[in-house]
C-alpha cells in the first residue's frame, strides 16, 4: 500500500470521527440551566469535602481508598455542552442527562425541597456523597427520579427523617444513606416499605439509623452497622435468603444469635462484631458454606466451637476477639482454608502450630507451654499476654515473612536466638518485653531492617549495648534501622557509656528513646542528641493518622508502651504519633545538659532525674515549646532556675526537687503554677511556693496589741472582705478553667466535640477495610 492510500485511509477515518462526533446530541437547554442554577446554589468550600474514602466494590469489606476532592463543578460554562462537564454523563441517543456524580466536590450549603436538581427526571445515577449539606433534609421530591437506579447521599450531613416517598423508586438497585445524622425513629412501616416495595434493590445501607424489621424480598446486601437496634433478632430474618452480606456491626442486639440466620446459605460476609450476644454459637452455623469472612468479637459467647465450623471450607478470615470462648481450640480446623485467626481475649488454654495462617492473634488467653510456632507464610503473629514458656526456638525464624512479633507478657527465659534479629528484612515490630530472657543482645539487626519498634524492656540482659564494627560501645547498629521510632530498653543491666562518634546520620525518626533503669554512665550523650532529626523538625507531624497504627492490608496493629509520663507510669495502648519522648533517668549519668537538648523543639516529654548529672540548669530549656513534662529531680544541679522555663505554655508538670538549686524561685508566668513538692529539697532555695522566704521580702505586719472595735467600720470592712473573697474566688475558678483548658489545649466540650467526630470518622474509614482488627487494648 502507498504512501498516498494511507494519507487518503486517515483522512476517512478523522472525518469518519468527525461526523460521528457532531452527530452526537448535546444536552437539551433546560437541563444544561437546571445543572447551572443547582451549582450557583452551593459555596465551594474545600473543607466541605475532607477526609473523603471511597469503598471499592459492593462488598462493605472491600478495600477503603481516600478520594481526592475537588470542585468538578469549576468546569460547568454556559457556552459548553454540559454532556462534556465533569461529574455529569449523557444519554447517547437522546442528551438527556442521565448521571450526576458528585462525590466529595466541595458542596456546602442547603439542598432545598424546590432545588432544580428536582428537574433532571431522567436520572439514573446520582451520587452526593462527601460533601456538607448540614441543615437538609432528605426531600420527597427525590421520587421524582422515577428512572433512578443508583442513589448514594452518604457521609454529607443530612438530618431529620427519611420520606417514605423514597420507597416510590421502583427501579432503586442500590441505596446508601449511611453516615448522616438520622437522629429521628425510623418508622418501621417507612423501613417495610423500604424492604417489601423497592423489589429491585440489591444494595441497602442504612447505617446509623433506629429501627430494625426484616421480611423477605431480593435484598442481597444490607448494612445497619452503628445503629441504636435493640434487643433480639428476629427469627424471620433468616428469610432473606438472597444476602450475601449482612452487617450488623457496632449495635445493641442481646441475646442469642438465632439459628434461622444460618439458613442464609448464600451468605459470605457476616458482621456481629459490637453487640451484646450471649450463648454458644449455634450448632448448625456449618450451613453457610459460602462464608468467606466472620466477626463476632465483642461479644459475650461462650463455650466450645461447634465441629460443623469445619464444613465451612471457603472460610478465610474468623475473628473471635473478646468474648469468653473456651477449651482447647479444635485441630480439625488445621484443615480449614483460614488466613487469618484472631482469638484475642478468650480464654483457650491449648492451640496446634504449623498452620498455614498469615495471621494469628492468640493474644491475652491461657495458653501454656512452648510456643506454637507460626507457619513459613504468617506475617502477622502475637502471642502476648498468655503463659508461655521455655525458650524462643530458633525454627521461629523459619517463618521468613514475619512483620510483627509480639511475644511480651509471658514466662519466656534464655537468651535471644541470633536468627531472631536479622532473618527477615520485612519485619517492623519486635516485641519481647515482660519475660525472664537474659544474656547478652545480639550483635546486630539486619542492615536492611524496616524495624520500626524495638522493645525489649523489663527483662534480664545484660553486659554492654552490642557493638557493630565500631569502637564505641553505644549501639550504632541501631541507629542504622532508617523508620526505627520507638527503642525502650528500659529496666535491664546495660551499662558502661553511651555515645555515639560526631557527624554520624544514626536514628532520623525516633520519637520514643526509653533507657530509664539501667546502669549507663558518663555524659549525657549529646552526639546522640543531635541526631534526634524527628524531634528537631517535627518528622511526621503532618501525618494525617492519630496513633502510630500499623496497617497490614485490611488488619491493624496498636504499637503500645509503659512510660514515665507526669511523675506516674502509663500504660499507652496506643501510641499518638506527636508523642515525643526521651527517658534517661534512673541511670548514673554525669555532668551538665548539653545545651543542644533545646534544639528538640517537638519534645513532649524529658525525664533526666535520679542521675548525677550538675552544672545549672540550661536556660536552652525554654526552647522546647511543645514539652508538657520536665523531671530534673534527685541530681546535683545548682545556681539559679532558668526564667525562660516560665515560658513553656505547654508545660503541666515540673520537678526539680531534691537538687542544689540557689536562688529566688521566678514569680513570673508558668512556674508561679507549680506547687511546693515541684521545688522542694533545695535547701538554699526560696520564695513562693515554699515557706522560706527571700532576703529582702517583705515581712508579714506585726500582731496586733490593741483590739479595738467600730461597729460600722467591722461592717464595712467585713463587707469589703466578702467583695474581695468573690473576686478572689472568681480569679481563682477562672485560673482554674483556663488552666484545665490550657493544659488540656481545649474545653471540655470541644474535646468531646472533636472526639465525637473523630470516633465517627474512624469508624467510616474503618468500616470497609474487612473490619480492621484491633490487636491492642481498644
């Protein structure tokens, strides 16, 4: 073919194109004003639209994706065709507009019962869902969509009650209006008419809402997750024969779990999780053999597991977290096609190994024994809190997959198996804290290591901090670990000093560094100190997660500490991600602060006491803007206390007792707060709070010799005293309350503001993510 064939082929194809193209019909006029007038209605506000997720799939334990928001309605112009705008798609015979998504677009306003978005009646597909439309009401005009099949108005603020005329779209397949503010009784004849009139609908999401009635219709999805549904299931729910998921999640439901539910045999997803069940599980539950993914944890069932669990042979994921389940978990499950097992908080007491789970959480029973050793795929395995014994074998490291390794909490003894700390370069948290294991550390952890958390704390090693091809005797082999945050190697028997050379680039994003009781002396280690880059520059402080939460597909794992925090030790279950902490005490430190401790300016927390360290107190100090916690206590400091320590607005508590601290106590600003207890034990200290004053103050007047009395003149000044006592008590009620809420950062009623739609935006993140299993004290 020649060169001119070709030419003359793309010219017929791009007029071809052409006349295609122009012979498509553009949206009729009136729709087109209607879609202009609708966007001229709304502010565009960005926080209208944050966060926003989407969920991939009509499963409700489908993966959960964050949606990038933004105004699709920039793009709506008088002089374009609005079959070509963003959110809005056409029929291709006719115009029409068929299409309005609008997912997470930056709506804020009032969607009015007259809006002329009531005059797209060939709608078949509409999607709000993401934006703010506090105030509205969900209208009656919506059964003006006659044609409509799609309808998603989740997560965008609408109140009040539900119409019943919603239940005139008799084409509805899929429904959502899940996470709004319902705050009305659902009247059950709306929800029958819900459930019996719309004959088409497979999708129902009505999370959040008041009332609960099952009948039999084609629903195959059906979600009332985090709603006020009471008392016992019915047993006609085992008439929905068609569903496929049922999510009854996070409600009040009692008493048993009824046996008609396992007539559902197309059933796969099954949520129970957050109710107040009681009984054992029903001895017929093997019928579901479809079920691919169970939750009924936080409940109250108890007794052994039925044997016909094992007819359930598509069963992936059984999570059976805090009930009360007891007895020896059953080896004919060894069988199962499981991936993931999650017993936490029962009460099993013996469980077979060499399965074939990439997750086991036996957490918080009463296993005993040696370990049960995890399988070459499981990367997710916690033992914690049972009591286990013997030694760690070294054929756990034949499980090259590992991420977690929580084996805190029980009765393990020996040393480390070398293997334990470089087999696998996939590992992020090694937790072995609580045991009787003793020797020495290993050398080394993998080079290549993603470790993350490292504790080994209150336990029996020993001998110096390993060393790897260095002089030194501080653990640089450490440092090298690129995301490690969290070291705790507090309560042990190191010793000897711990420093590390100038310029080296060791431990970028540690927030926790925990070597409280120990025996290390010398210096404090300010070669360390500068390397702290996290707690200099605040690494992390924009992420948008809380607590330092691991993610492991749909599962979740709680890093959680015990620290020195405010004079007391608190267990933190989970770890907030700004938490910066440095914990040396109890140790045999010696000489001054480095002054570049002041350049750690996201410190929240420094505990340096029952050392030997001297030299005054920097006044470098007042630098850390963000510190809540200071505790100098029981060491050698003298000379006077830094003024600039009343700067820090953040601080809350402040010890500096049982020193040799000279001097006037600064007056002004944050330390006139502290009580006595915070300076006391300095002898040649003074001034308020404590009894012995100054040189120089002013003495109190002289008792007085003659008493004389005025009538008028006691009234007067009795009633001056009474005026001055309500002053005195209104200062001091209203210190108080600004002291509460400056500690605290917020009032009260914010903080349960803020709570409150912190819990309601967990939940909607965490809802369809396989309902993320929370491994650590929720």
């Amino acid at each position: 073919m020649g060169w001119h064939q070709i030419l003359c082929l793309l010219c017929f194809h791009f007029c071809l194109l052409s006349s295609l193209r122009f012979a498509l019909p553009s949206c009729p006029p009136d729709q087109r004003d209607a879609l202009l007038h609708f966007k001229n209605s709304f502010v565009l506000d960005s926080k209208a639209s944050e966060p926003c997720y989407w969920y991939s799939g009509d499963s409700f334990y489908q993966e959960i994706h964050l949606v990038k928001s933004y105004p699709k309605m920039n793009s709506w112009y008088k002089g374009m065709d609005c079959c070509s705008w963003d959110g809005v798609a056409c029929d291709g015979a006719t115009g029409n507009v068929i299409g309005l998504d609008l997912t997470c677009s930056w709506l804020r306003g009032t969607l009015h019962s007259n809006s002329s978005l009531f005059l797209l009646r060939h709608l078949r597909n509409l999607n709000l869902s993401g934006n703010d439309f506090s105030g509205s009401h969900i209208s009656s005009n919506f059964s003006a969509f006659a044609t409509l099949t799609h309808l998603n108005l989740s997560g965008s603020s609408f109140s009040g009650s539900i119409p019943n005329e919603i239940s005139h779209l008799s084409k509805l397949v899929s429904l959502d209006l899940s996470s709004n503010y319902f705050f009305d009784l659902l009247e059950i004849s709306i929800f029958t008419m819900l459930v019996q009139n719309l004959t088409t609908l497979r999708r129902l999401a009505l999370d959040e809402l008041d009332m609960f009635m099952v009948s039999p219709n084609p629903l195959e999805s059906l979600s009332l997750w985090n709603t006020n549904f009471s008392g016992v299931i019915p047993n006609s729910i085992g008439n929905m024969k068609n569903l496929t998921i049922l999510d009854l999640e996070n409600c009040k439901f009692t008493g048993h779990i009824p046996s008609s539910m396992w007539n559902l045999n197309q059933l796969q997803d099954l949520e129970l999780s957050n109710n107040n069940f009681s009984g054992n599980m029903p001895l017929c539950f093997g019928n579901i053999t479809n079920l691919v993914f169970m939750n009924l944890s936080n409940n109250r069932l108890q007794g052994p597991l039925p044997r016909s669990l094992v007819k359930c042979v598509n069963l992936s994921t059984l999570v059976l977290s805090h009930n009360e389940f007891s007895d020896i978990f059953p080896h004919w499950l060894k069988a199962s096609q499981l991936s993931t097992l999650d017993l936490q908080s029962n009460k099993f007491h013996e469980f077979f190994s060499n399965t074939s789970l990439d997750i086991i959480d036996l957490s918080n029973n009463k296993f005993g024994g040696p370990i049960p050793l995890p399988s070459p795929v499981t990367y997710y395995y916690s033992v914690a809190s049972n009591n286990i014994t013997g030694k760690i074998p070294s054929l756990i490291c034949n499980a090259t997959n590992l991420e977690i390794i929580d084996l805190s909490n029980n009765s393990l003894m020996g040393s480390l198996p070398r293997c334990l700390t470089n087999f696998s370069t996939n590992m992020l948290v090694l937790n072995l804290r609580m045991n009787h294991l003793e020797g020495t550390i290993p050398e080394y952890f993998s080079s290549s290591s993603g470790l993350m958390t490292l504790d080994l704390s209150r336990n029996r090693f020993e001998g110096t901090l390993p060393q790897l091809l260095i002089e030194d005797t501080f653990p640089r082999w450490l440092g090298t670990l690129p995301k490690l945050k969290i070291l705790v190697l507090r309560s042990n028997n190191l010793k000897d000093v711990l420093d590390i050379p100038r310029g080296a680039h060791l431990f970028p994003k540690l927030h926790i560094l925990d070597l409280s009781n120990n025996s290390f002396s010398s210096p404090l280690p300010a070669n360390l100190i500068m390397n702290l880059k996290g707690m200099m520059n605040g690494e992390n402080m924009q992420n948008t997660s809380l607590y330092m939460t691991r993610y492991f597909g749909s599962r979740t794992y709680e890093n959680s500490v015990a620290v020195m925090m405010k004079g007391l030790e608190v267990e933190l279950v989970r770890i907030l991600t700004f938490l910066m902490i440095i914990d040396l005490s109890c140790n045999s430190f010696q000489g001054n602060i480095p002054k570049v401790i002041g350049h750690l300016h996201f410190l929240v927390g420094l505990n340096l006491s029952h050392n030997h360290l001297t030299g005054f107190i920097p006044s470098t100090l007042g630098n850390l803007i963000n510190l809540e916690w200071l505790d100098l206590s029981s060491n050698k400091f003298s000379g006077l206390i830094p003024r600039k320590l009343g700067d820090l607005a953040s601080l809350g508590y402040l010890n500096l007792s049982k020193n040799q601290l000279t001097g006037r106590i600064p007056q002004d600003k944050q330390l006139s707060t502290f009580s006595s207890n915070s300076f006391s034990g300095n002898p040649s200290l003074c001034g308020t709070p404590l009894p012995k004053a100054c040189p120089g103050d002013a003495q109190p007047p002289p008792p007085l010799s003659l008493l004389t009395f005025d009538r008028k003149g006691h009234e007067r000044r009795l009633k001056q005293k009474i005026v001055w006592i309500g002053y005195a008590s209104g200062i001091v009620i209203g210190i108080l309350i600004a002291y509460i809420a400056f500690e605290t950062r917020r009032p009260k009623w914010l903080m349960q503001g803020v709570r409150m739609l912190e819990s309601r935006a967990a939940k909607w993140i965490e809802k369809s993510k396989r309902k993320a299993i929370k491994f650590h004290g929720q």
